[in-house]
C-alpha cells in the first residue's frame, strides 16, 4: 500500500508549467487567432489611413497654406478644408470664391514626370494636410469668372469688373488692388485667379503673356476652400465675399 501510495505521489508531482510555457502552448494551439490578434491594430490604422485618403479624394481634402499670399484671411501653416463637392453637382466658382486649383499649363508649365514612388508618398502627405501641396496647386481668390472684363484699375484704383468698381475689403492692409495695369477679357471656361495680399502674390497677372494668359481652366479647380481646421484658434469658414454683388452679367460681346 505504502509502494502504490507512493507511486500516486510522484506522479501528482509533475512539473507545472510556467507562464511562458502556458502562453506558448497555447500558441501552438491557437497560432492563427494570435496572429490575427496581432496584426489587429496595423490593419486598424491601415484602413483608417485608407478611409482618410478616400474622403481627401472625394469629399474634402485638408490642404495646408505654404505661403503669404492670401494674408489676412490665411495664414501660412493653416490647414483649409477644401471642400470638393461645391462644384460636383452643375455648381461652378463665383467670383469671390478662395478655390484650390491645379495650376498646370496655366501658374506651371508641364513637367516631366518625378519618381513615382516619392510622388505617391508625397501627394498622401498633402492629402492628409501633413505635407505642403504640391507645387503645382494653388490657392487663389476668383476675380473674374467666364465672359467677365477685369480692369485695372479705375480713377480711385479699384479693379472693375464688367464696367462695375469693385472694394475689396479682403485686401491685405496697405496693399493697392493692382501696382500692374490690365485689360482682359475671361474666356469661356476659364478664371481669373488673385490672391489677396496683392504685393506678395504670383497670380494670373503674373502670366499675362505666357500660353493662356493667366487663365485657369475650371476643370482644373480641385475644390472651394470653406473652413480652417487648424490651428484651433483660427477655427472657422471661409466666407465667400459679396464684394462682387454689384457686377453685373457680362455684355454678349464680351463672351
């Protein structure tokens, strides 16, 4: 009895397996729910960077402001809302308008193509209002629409638009509409782009005698800019100006 008691003891005394042991046990058994565990949270910001960029593609897109040009209303290193939908529905830019725009033939000439792989990664960075927009891309106040004469500048200079003078209360302080006289005429189609710290801005005066004549085509306007996202102090819309309100639909003549 004593022999058989015994033997019962020595087998009760099997080593127990540490915490280590156990886990890794388990993971013999379990190997693919584990895996699947741990690879949960890259799929998880995998896919919240892909709905991110999905939304910056279609719906609104974060651009951030690289330069002075459209001081005071935006400041270099706020982060818009472009809201691409403005325009999807049969809308088109109104005079007024702060838009982000593809300058392409119009602010740029065509380049040749960069590596595709650090142009992929870089056009995510700008989508994502982590990286400055491409070169290529602007943001600009519509001045003049399709059909419209854009002058400057009256006797008091003001900037007319279609016989009409035209304040601009936008303006950055001290700033004249123009120091650079102009006569023209928008095509059909087309826009014409300023921005509104006049003295600071390259804009479609700036390409007055280059293939276009300073005109953006409104198939290249990526989108309106309606709110500022940040910094959180600047939190706020865009409004669109009503300094336009006056100007009256361009004579036949001119279209």
């Amino acid at each position: 009895m004593d022999t058989e008691a015994a033997q019962h003891t020595e087998r009760d005394r099997a080593p127990v397996p540490s915490q280590g042991q156990a886990q890794r046990s388990r993971s013999a058994r379990f190997p693919g729910p584990l895996r699947a565990l741990g690879r949960r949270p890259l799929l998880l910001v995998a896919g919240c960077v892909a709905l991110l960029l999905l939304i910056s593609g279609f719906v609104v897109q974060p651009f951030l402001i690289p330069s002075t040009s459209m001081q005071p209303a935006l400041q270099v290193g706020d982060r818009i809302l472009v809201n691409k939908l403005a325009y999807r529905f049969g809308a088109e830019p109104q005079r007024g308008d702060v838009v982000v725009f593809d300058g392409t033939g119009s602010f740029r000439r065509e380049e040749p193509g960069a590596n595709p792989v650090t142009g992929a990664l870089h056009w995510a960075g700008a989508a994502l209002g982590l990286a400055e927009p491409a070169e290529t891309d602007f943001v600009k106040r519509v001045v003049g629409v399709g059909g419209d004469r854009v002058v400057c500048c009256d006797k008091r200079g003001r900037i007319q638009v279609n016989g009409t003078s035209v304040e601009e209360p936008y303006l950055y302080p001290g700033n004249p509409p123009s120091k650079v006289p102009f006569d023209i005429v928008v095509p059909e189609g087309t826009l014409w782009m300023l921005g509104d710290h006049r003295s600071r801005s390259s804009d479609s005066r700036d390409h007055l005698g280059s293939p276009g004549g300073g005109m953006v085509p409104v198939a290249r306007v990526i989108g309106r800019a309606d709110w500022i996202g940040w910094p959180f102090g600047r939190w706020g819309s865009v409004a669109r100006s009503d300094a336009f309100t006056d100007v009256r639909r361009p004579a036949a003549s001119h279209g």
